[in-house]
C-alpha cells in the first residue's frame, strides 16, 4: 500500500497501551483474594503482572526466519539489557532516558519516503515495509564508539531489497537518512547537543551490502520504541550512532551528506565511523569494548574486532586510507 499521511499529531490508541480483557476481568477475583488471606498479595500481583506483560506483548509479534548466514555465536544480549541502555538522543542523553521517556513516540501511522537521484519515489507506509520482503532475524554485534557492546537479533531484510524498488539514478552515490522530528514526541529535541533532525549517511555501495539491515524488530517482536521505532538501519560493522533510528525519509544523493555527529564534532566523529580498534578516539582507546550484562569486577573487557568482525565488508574500503578515512 502505497500512502501520502501526514506525520505526528495521531491520536491513535496503540494496543500496547489497552489493559487486556482477561487482565481486567480478573480484577474482582484479585480483590476477594487480598481480603481473605487466601493468597499472599505480593505473590498474586507478580502473577497478574506477568499475565499482562504476556498478553500486551503478544500483539507485538514479529513473525521472521532466521537467516543462518548471518547469526554472531556470542551470547546474546539480554532483552532488559538491550530495551534499557540506549542511546537516542531524542529522547533524552543519559543511557537510560530513552527506555523511560519514549512512549510519547507514536509509530502509527508512520511513513518512509524514498526519494532523490531514484527514478520511482516512493511514500511507504508501515505495513507495506513489512510486507515488502521476507522478514528475517540475524543476530548482529552491536559496537558503540564509547566503548560498550551488546549482541543483538535484529529482524527485517537487507536495505537493498528497498532501494532496488525505487531504480536509482547513474547519479546516486551516496544514501541519507533523516530521522523523525517532531518535538511534541520527543522531548530531547529541546536539546542542543546535535542538530535535528538526526541525519546519517552511507556511500552507496555499503547501503547495498546485503549486511545493511533495514531493522522493523528485534527478540522476536516489533520495535520498541527506544530502540528506533518502527524502523531503523542496523550497520553492524560501524559504531552505533550510525544506525539511524525512527527514520521517516531515505534520501539518495550525489554528493557525501552531511551526518549530525560529523557536523558537530569532526575530529571526534568521522564519515565512515567504522569500528577500528587501531584508530582510537581522541578522548578513549577503541582497543577494547565492555559488553553489557558481563559487568562482574573480574571480567576482563573484550578485545574489538576490525569491522566489528565483519571482515566481508574489508573489499569495500580497499586501497583506503582508515585512519584519514575514518
């Protein structure tokens, strides 16, 4: 389905935010038990606290085939982990404001624009992106530029399958993403740190690597919406901050874009931000990384892998400079 709406302002009731019918209904019985001692009342609320965690949740499925090809053997991040510590800025600088502040972010209706040097723009909405090709799940590391990790399994396809649709121009050389700005849905937009909205970008040839994720979910389910939903890009093999998140429109351009971290701090935030253990950041060393959920005293920090570990995208990058390049 192919729409023209008109973002924000949306008044929708998403199912996540409806109390579910068994849950209510058995709010008599939770009462009578409180007052006739039948059951401890701590006991009796976890269990009506996971029934509702159970039912809300369900209508948050994403249905998805894992690709074997693409599935990291560390072990995974847990949920709580990865839904917790965030960054997303728009919602807020400390890691865990997102986790707390980003249910004002509205996801429906939602709509992607594809548009630039492409000979067929498009306007998709939510339920056309997630029917455009076969949903699958791949487990991806996740490497930020301050110096933590988490392993993740992202669902959606390959940024390609979308940007075939749109049959790009001989003049198509780079590929921008603008984020959702819209201040009344998130309140870091008050902020100075970056200008908004957030923009990245990518050289053309690594948006189509078939590495380059168009992400619609993550642990089986939708989006949550601090993690940049209803769909973000996951770039495995660059730090976090490239993977922009709640994107509303895919720009194709001629010219290098200018991306929200380079703009504000060049020497600290490079164009291709790729994870390089030997080209450190001005302020810290990118030798090692601290996975989240491994926060024992004695755990010995990680050693970061070139690309992350993706060593298949090296052909991209021969004959650079990485460290002019960086």
């Amino acid at each position: 389905m192919l729409i023209k709406t008109k973002q924000g302002g949306s008044d929708l009731i998403l199912p996540s935010d409806i109390t579910p019918r068994a849950v209510f209904e058995t709010r008599r019985e939770f009462i009578q038990k409180l007052a006739v001692g039948s059951i401890a009342s701590a006991s009796l609320l976890e269990m009506v606290q996971r029934e509702a965690f159970a039912q809300t949740n369900s209508a948050n499925k994403l249905a998805a085939t894992s690709n074997p090809a693409y599935q990291a053997l560390d072990k995974k991040t847990a949920y709580k982990d990865a839904t917790t510590y965030n960054n997303f800025y728009e919602f807020g600088t400390d890691k865990a404001d997102p986790a707390q502040t980003a249910a004002s972010l509205k996801t429906r209706p939602w709509t992607l624009s594809i548009e630039g040097e492409v000979k067929k723009p498009l306007v998709l909405d939510l339920d056309a992106l997630l029917k455009l090709a076969p949903i699958e799940e791949r487990v991806y590391r996740l490497r930020c530029v301050e110096g933590w990790s988490m392993v993740i399994p992202w669902m959606g396809y390959s940024l390609s399958q979308l940007l075939k649709k749109v049959e790009l121009t001989s003049n198509a050389k780079y590929v921008e993403f603008i984020s959702l700005n819209d201040a009344r849905q998130m309140p870091g937009l008050g902020s100075r740190v970056l200008q908004w909205p957030y923009t990245e970008g990518l050289r053309l040839d690594e948006a189509m690597h078939p590495l380059c994720l168009l992400t619609l979910g993550m642990y089986g389910e939708v989006l949550p919406n601090q993690n940049g939903a209803p769909v973000r890009i996951t770039v495995p093999w660059k730090y976090g901050f490239k993977s922009a998140k709640s994107i509303v429109k895919i720009r194709l351009t001629k010219d290098q874009p200018r991306t929200s971290w380079n703009v504000a701090n060049p020497s600290e935030y490079g164009f291709y931000s790729n994870v390089n253990p030997d080209v450190d950041h001005p302020r810290w060393s990118q030798g090692s990384e601290r996975r989240i959920g491994e926060d024992g005293f004695f755990t010995r920090k990680r050693k970061t892998l070139m690309f992350n570990g993706y060593s298949e995208v090296a052909s991209l990058y021969a004959g650079m400079d990485l460290k002019r390049y960086f």
